[in-house]
C-alpha cells in the first residue's frame, strides 16, 4: 500500500506575511501612544480636558488623569487598528494573496485522498461560458391551398370553447339631459322696453 506524502504545517491567518496580525500590533501602538501623550500632559493641559469631559470634581486627583489616559487609550486603539484593517485587511487596497493560492489544491479528509486523482479545484460559474439561447420555434410553411379555413392550417388558433362573452352596459338615455323647470321665468328684453314705455306714458 503506497503511503501518502506527508502534508505540510498548518497556515494560521497570523502566520500569513504578518497581514492578518498588523492591525492588531498597530491598536496596541495606537492605545499605547494616546495612553502616553495624555500621561505626558502639562497640568493645565489636563485640567482643560477635565473641564471639556465634565470631571471637573476630578481635577486634583489623580483618577481624572487616569481616566482620561484610558479613554484615550480606547481612542488611539480604536483608530489605528481601523485605518490598518482597511489598509492591509482582506480587501483593502494593500492586502496580498499568500504565495501560491491560486494553485494551491484544496484540501481533502485523507479517507477521501487518493495518490492516483489528486483533488481539483471546484468548478466555477465562470467557466461554464454564457449559456445557449432557448431554440427558435420551428417555422411552418405556407400552405398550398390559400383559401383553405384558419381552423383546417392552425387547429390550435381558434378554441374549441369560445370564451365567455363580455357583460353588456347598462343601457342608459345617451342624449342631453332635460333642463329644469323653472316656474318663474325671468322677463325678457322685450317685455323690460314695453314696461318701460307704458310707464313714460302713464307718468
């Protein structure tokens, strides 16, 4: 029985080029240099911060110097191992691929390892290629008899059932509508002149 080659150490994600572990290195440089600077204050300085935070009981204490060396530690930590993540994170603009993923096989159960079928790699989307178009419907030719029926050339172009007949509307007067009635006419121009000519005669 033929022994399989012995497989090599296990890569860590810290152990890839220093990438994965830089952002981590750099939060603790970040927190240590906020933590320094806020220790290496002038008391004045200080007491200005402790105002601004709103521990002014704390200004002659040392716990107000303590606390605001922390926050500052949070602070610088926080940014640092940001900005590096972004940096030289998965993704990020100065990330590189370890030497030799592209064609690094993957890896298999040794139960499943064979010496004479290697492992490959997966197959992708990609490399299917773009899939075929649905086939054309097929053509019919004319028939030779023109004036034969639609029915005898297409059976299936006119149902055997027809279909449900839309419902009428409703029959409605369609002409103009009546005008109103109106009891008390208004007097027309005619009728104004007489009365006014009655009234220069009799006035």
């Amino acid at each position: 029985m033929e022994r399989l080659p012995p497989t090599g150490p296990i890569a860590f994600p810290w152990r890839r080029g220093g990438r994965a572990i830089l952002p981590v290195w750099g939060g603790v440089l970040g927190a240590v240099a906020g933590m320094g600077i806020v220790l290496a204050l002038p008391g004045e300085a200080l007491a200005r911060l402790v105002d601004a935070g709103g521990l002014i009981g704390w200004r002659s204490d040392e716990a107000a110097r303590a606390a605001v060396a922390g926050v500052a530690a949070l602070l610088g930590g926080a940014v640092a191992w940001s900005v590096l993540f972004l940096l030289f994170g998965r993704g990020g603009p100065f990330h590189r691929a370890p030497a030799g993923s592209a064609s690094r096989r993957p890896s298999v159960r040794r139960a499943d390892a064979h010496p004479d079928a290697p492992p490959r790699h997966p197959m992708a989307a990609a490399e299917l290629g773009t899939p075929p178009s649905p086939p054309p419907p097929p053509e019919r030719g004319l028939p030779d008899d023109l004036d034969q029926p639609l029915a005898a050339f297409d059976p299936g172009a006119i149902p055997a059932v027809p279909r449900m007949a839309v419902r009428p509307v409703a029959s409605g007067t369609h002409g103009p509508a009546p005008l109103p009635r109106n009891d008390d006419p208004s007097p027309s121009i005619a009728a104004l002149i007489d009365r006014g000519a009655r009234r220069r005669l009799h006035g």
